[in-house]
C-alpha cells in the first residue's frame, strides 16, 4: 500500500509541475516538458510488457 502512495504521490507531483508551467504562459518550456514526458513514456511502454 506504501508503493501505491508513492506511485500516487509522485503522479501528482509531475501533474502538478504541468500545471505550473502551463500557467507561466511560456508555451516554450511546456513543449519541452510535453516531449519529454512524450518520449519517457514511449520508452517505460517498450520495457514493460503488457499485461
């Protein structure tokens, strides 16, 4: 139950970071965080097997 509120705890964190950024109105930085967020998902999707 500890993991899945880490797990939980750091989703919100990343979330909320978004949020901080896409408020700041530098659409810039939100591209660049959107990338990267794009490409560590595609990556974490090709190591884990589907369920």
């Amino acid at each position: 139950m500890a993991a899945t509120a880490r797990t939980d705890a750091a989703r919100d964190a990343r979330l909320l970071s978004l949020v901080a950024i896409g408020t700041r109105g530098d659409a810039r930085h939100l591209d660049q965080t959107l990338d990267q967020l794009t490409h560590r998902a595609t990556d974490h999707a090709h190591l884990r097997p589907h369920r």
